[in-house]
C-alpha cells in the first residue's frame, strides 16, 4: 500500500431511529438519504434554527446539485437564488444571515450535499 493515503474516517449520526453515515466533517455520504429530518438534524450540530428562508436556501441548493451534479460556489450561488428567489435575496449578506459560517459550506452540509469544491 502507498505511504501517506489519508483514510476517509466515516461517521453515523442517527436520525429518527435510522442511522446515516456521515463522513470525517458530517457531511452525508449518501445523498439518497437525505430527508428534512436529516436536515433538521444537520442543521442542528451547525447550530442553525431552520426556518422557511434556509429551507428555501436548502431545497435550491438541491435542485441545483440535481441539475449539474456539483454543488454551487458561493458567488454563483448566491447570482443564482437571486434570480429565483429575488434580488433581495440573491446577496451574500442575506445567505451569511442565515448560514454564519458560510452559506455554501453550511448549507450543502445541511441538504445532504457534498462540500462545495474550493471550500476550505
């Protein structure tokens, strides 16, 4: 075997009494998985209070990784809810409101998504 592979340490969290794999940062393995009571629980061990606006937020982000099959950088997801969901809306200082440690990051952790590409 190779020296230096990193080992992708899995995790499960349970959710209702079924359990979900997670990986090393909580990110859900298998997307299929995914339903609101996931995310609920997600969104708990970020320390975020659903509301209708990060639902709204949530179910974009995965209707948008349904379509392209990538999760959306910040920038192009936050031009892309403003088109759908309004000007008001389509700013970051709006996602950060709602998703303090970084909309895209936070809130794809929260949809089931896997970690936005170029997140640190």
């Amino acid at each position: 075997t190779p020296l230096f592979t990193k080992e992708k340490h899995m995790a499960t969290i349970e959710v209702s009494g079924k359990n979900y794999e997670t990986d090393e940062e909580g990110y859900l393995v298998n997307l299929a998985e995914w339903n609101e009571d996931v995310g609920t629980y997600l969104a708990q061990t970020e320390s975020v209070e659903m509301t209708e606006q990060h639902w709204e937020v949530v179910n974009f982000l995965r209707d948008y990784y349904n379509e392209f099959q990538i999760a959306p950088a910040v920038r192009v997801l936050t031009k892309a809810i403003g088109k759908k969901l309004g000007a008001d809306k389509g700013t970051s200082q709006y996602l950060y409101d709602l998703f303090p440690y970084g909309p895209a990051k936070q809130a794809c952790k929260i949809a089931g998504l896997p970690k936005p590409t170029g997140c640190v």
